[in-house]
C-alpha cells in the first residue's frame, strides 16, 4: 500500500494559496488550526490539569482524540516550539487528508504517518518555495531551512532527503496548479532572503487569465 504523496501535496497546497494565516513563515501552527477547523489544541499539562492520563496518548508529541462531537488535538508544550509545530500539523494531517485512525492495522498505520509527514512539511517548507531559493542559487541546507522557516534540526534534513528524491517533471497538471499562485503570494518573503524580481504583475495577469480559461 503505497502513500499518496499526490493528495498530501495537494491538500498542503490548497492551505498555502488559500489560508489567511499564512503569510510568511514560519507561520503559527495552533492559529492555522483554528483557521481551518473546530478542532481545539490543548497543552499535555492542561490536559493533565483536566484529569486526562496523557500516558495514555502513546505520544511524546502530539495526539489527535475524539470525544463525542469535539476533536482536540494534544501538544507537549515542553518539546521546542519547532518540533511540537511539526507535530501539530502532523496530526491536523490525519483529518485533512481522509484518514480513518479506527483502522489499527500496522501498514495503513505506516501509510497515514508517512502521508501527513509530507503533509506537514510542505505546509512548512514549501517545495516551491524551496526550488524557487535553488533557482536563485541558494543552497538549501539544515541551517537555511531551521533560520527561515523555523523547523527543527530533524525536519530539516528530511525535507532535503525528500527534495532531492522529487522529480518535479514528473508532477501532473493538478499537482503544478497552484504553484505560480504560491510563488506570487509568498514573493515578499522569498525576496526578503534573496532578492530578486520574480514576477511582471502585467505577465501575472496575462497568466491568471489564461489559467481561468482551463476551468
């Protein structure tokens, strides 16, 4: 059962052009949450506080329960904000992108977790973002991605592992729709870390319009 990559991609990608909480980043993962859903985000020592056994979450860093109609997502607050953001999105990942968390066998188990892995990094680092950086020739390291994008050390490196396996020839035409919408949006922070004209708003326009017309 293989992950799909596509959709993860795609769901991200959709919260990129459309969410009013993203504008630069790093952005706020709890903020972002409330944007998106009724979901509640609740400390580990305020869930302790509550009575909750947070033992039993079986999570060093973030869990996502239902109880009745409210859905909260658990958080321990001690870890770095870095790694608690990434395990934040992580778990929002779960619900955004259709998984069933009722299903316990170990292979769906491992596809959701590889899924909403992909999910978060791409709302974090944006792969366009990324190649646009490469382009300018920017080389995209640990460090780089830690100081503009506020990820850990950890997420860091697999998002580098993970963008030197893509082949961004290889994407459909659903995958590629939003990426020049991406770009345009979130041009202030790329010409913030390395300047450089990106976009003729004439050419945009011209560009918009003919993207209308394949709908």
């Amino acid at each position: 059962m293989k992950p799909d990559f596509a959709n993860a991609y795609s769901k991200a990608n959709e919260i990129l052009v459309k969410s009013n909480v993203i504008t630069t980043f790093p952005f706020s993962p709890i903020q972002l949450v409330k944007e998106l859903t009724p979901f509640v985000c609740c400390s580990y020592s305020k869930a302790q506080k509550y009575g909750f056994d947070v033992r039993q979450f079986g999570s060093e860093s973030a869990v996502i329960v239902t109880y009745g109609e409210k859905t909260i997502i658990f958080y321990e607050e001690k870890k770095s904000m870095n790694h608690v953001g990434f395990s934040i999105l992580h778990e929002l990942g779960h619900p955004i992108n259709g998984h069933d968390l009722s299903v316990k066998d170990e292979e769906t188990y491992g596809k959701y977790e590889v899924e909403t892995n992909y999910f978060a990094a791409q709302l974090l680092m944006p792969e366009q973002l990324l190649r646009e950086f490469q382009h300018r020739g920017i080389k995209i390291t640990s460090d780089f991605l830690q100081k503009n994008f506020g990820v850990s050390d950890e997420a860091a490196k697999k998002r580098i592992s993970t963008l030197a396996k893509t082949k961004f020839e290889w994407y459909s035409r659903a995958e590629k729709q939003f990426d020049d919408v991406i770009l345009f949006k979130y041009s202030s922070f790329i010409n913030n870390i390395c300047p450089h004209k990106l976009f003729d708003l004439d050419d945009e326009y011209e560009k918009q319009k003919e993207r209308d017309n394949w709908y």
